[in-house]
C-alpha cells in the first residue's frame, strides 16, 4: 500500500543529452515523470524550428524505448543573433520556452547571451510568440557563492523591459532569488530542485569532498535552504519543480563537470523535505500541478505512488555517480 498516491508529476528543467547515453537518462525521468522540459545545452543546440524538432524526436525514441508514457517538453537556447525567424520557427515547432544562458555561466554555454542586449531582437519575438524565457540566473564574472544575487539585477531589467514576457527563473539557490521572485509580477515564476531544497554547501564539501553534490548554481547555506521549502510548501503557483537532474560519466565528473545527477532521487528526497516541513499535502501542487499552469498545460492522467520505504542510494546510476550516493533515503517512487 502506498503511503501517498499524487497526480503524475511534471520536471520543468532535465538535462537528457544526446547520444547512445541519453535512453538511460530519458528512460529514468519517464519512470516518475510525465513530461519534462529538455534543456537545450546539447551540441550543436536546437536553434530552429528544424534543430528543435531533430532534438526532441531523439527524446521521443528514447522515452518510447523504455516503455513508459511520457512527453517530453522541448526548448530552445536563446544565442545572439538567431534573429527573430528562428524564435518564430521555434515556436512553431513547438518548443514552449527558449532557455537564457549567460555566457560561461555552466556546461556548454560558452556560445549564451553576453548581456541581455545582445539578444533584444530575440526576447521579442518570443514575447509575442507567447514562449516562456528560461533563465540560468548567474552571472559568472561574480564570485561563486554570490553569482545568482549578482544576476538579479539583470533579471529584473528584463522583467521590466519585456512587459508581456513570461519568465522562469530557474534552479533557485537563495534567499535573495526567492524575495526576488515574490516582487515581481506573476508572470515571473521559478524552479526549485530537489537538491536545493534537501542539501546545502556543507553536503558538497563540509566533511570529504563529494561532488555528486557538485553543480550550478553552487548548494548554498541552511538558511538559504530554508527559504527554499519555504517557498516550495508555501502552495504559491509561482514555484514549482525542476530538477536539474545533469548527468556527467564519472570522467567528466573526475575532471570537475558541474551538475548532479538527481532524476533518481528526486522525488524520495521532495518527498522527505516537503515531509520534513509538515507539508505532505502540498507536494502534489508543488510537482503536478503549479508548473502545469505556469506553462498552460493540463495536469498528467497518471499517479505516482510513494512509499515510506528506506534505501540506500547507489554509488552509480546509468554509469552516473548519482546525487545523494550512499545516503539512505526515507521514501521509494514508482509510477501507481
Ligand atoms: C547543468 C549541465 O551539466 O548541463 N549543470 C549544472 O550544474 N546544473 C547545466 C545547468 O543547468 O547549469
Ligand atoms: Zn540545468
């Protein structure tokens, strides 16, 4: 008997990559997940209409490859100078959002947007087209712990300066994004990982070094976390779930790749914070519902049944060092 039955949820924000390694990827979050939303950092990224819809095809063979229903969601990387055809062809293709890399900020974003002048042309076309703008909110000209509040500043000259643009500030890390956040209108919504709302710097390097917790933007300290489930449990529509679920092969991870391979565990640990908080009742809303209507969609068909069920997270998962490895967790996911 599972403990708790919720709507199938949805992932606003997964890396699956490309390539042979992208069916275990794609065939994980399809296992909890009814739709995600495929970040576009891959190589060469979708930037057209036909870019958008070759890269989300491969998602598909990869999700009906591992039997589960799922859909993904597909974006586009927003790089200067794509003009406003492109953003338009991108539309039409059916991304629902054009993701905002500040150049250099993390994994394959050295081709991102300079400032945000640089693509003006662009933010407008995707305002008109209706297009979410995802943003990796870090500036990384600024020291690491202090990049996300050094890029608020940015986010808010695009708040004011696109009017009907509708924004999702993703992977928040800290108090200042989530006050943020709340100040500006309701078209500005935000992502929250697992990772962020479970763990902080200390989990990353407070004992031995583990940097499965390794990712962008940096883990950040306990009360920063806490405004994080504040904001999470609080049941206001403006925040809502994406993992950042960003695999990197144990190589890549020796060689100081950013991002935690979290798709496994998120919902044992979403659960087990929202839990933590005395606040059970308000996952479903959190995961299956909020982001759903952020981006105008109808909530999944499917449940997802979790289960008050200790395991101990492997070391590797999908040839991944997994988020949380070696840690025991409180609750098991499976599709009901
Ligand atoms: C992500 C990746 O590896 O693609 N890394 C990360 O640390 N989160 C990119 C990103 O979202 O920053
Ligand atoms: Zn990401």
């Amino acid at each position: 008997m599972p403990d708790l039955i919720i709507r199938l949820p949805d992932d606003f924000h997964v890396h699956l990559r490309q390539g042979p390694a992208m069916a275990a990827y794609a065939a994980r979050s399809a296992a909890h997940f009814g739709r995600f939303l495929v970040m576009p950092n891959v190589v060469p990224p979708p930037v057209s209409g036909a870019g958008v819809s070759d890269y989300r095809d491969s998602v598909r063979r990869a999700i009906a490859a591992s039997g589960h229903g799922a859909v993904p969601l597909a974006s586009f990387k927003l790089v200067p100078g794509m003009g406003r055809d492109a953003v338009l062809g991108c539309a039409a293709a059916g991304a629902v959002a054009g993701k905002y890399y500040p150049a250099g900020a993390t994994t394959n974003s050295s081709d991102g947007v300079p400032e945000p002048g640089a693509v003006a042309e662009e933010l407008r076309a995707m305002e008109d087209a209706g297009l979410v703008l995802s943003i990796h909110g870090e500036d990384p000209d600024s020291p690491i712990l202090e990049r996300e509040a050094a890029f608020l500043p940015v986010v808010d000259g695009i708040v004011g300066g696109y009017p009907r643009l509708r924004i999702v500030l993703e992977h928040l890390s800290t108090v200042a994004a989530v006050d943020a956040v709340l100040d500006w209108p309701d078209r500005v919504a935000a992502t929250v990982t697992a990772h962020h709302l479970s763990f902080t710097i200390d989990d990353l390097a407070g004992g031995g070094l583990d940097s499965g917790f390794f990712c962008k933007p940096l883990l950040k300290t306990a009360r920063d976390r806490e405004a994080l489930v504040a904001a999470a449990v609080s049941g206001s529509p403006r925040f809502f779930f994406g993992s950042d679920s960003a695999p990197h092969p144990p190589a890549a991870k020796a060689a100081g790749a950013a991002g935690s391979y979290s798709a496994p565990v998120a919902m044992s640990l979403l659960a087990a914070a929202f839990e933590e908080a005395g606040a059970l009742d308000r996952l479903e809303g959190f995961v299956s519902g909020a982001g759903a209507r952020f981006y105008g969609l109808e909530t999944n068909g499917g449940r997802l049944a979790l289960r008050r069920e200790p395991w101990v997270v492997p070391a590797i998962i999908d040839g991944v060092a997994s988020l949380a490895a070696g840690r025991t967790l409180s609750w098991a996911a499976s599709r009901a």
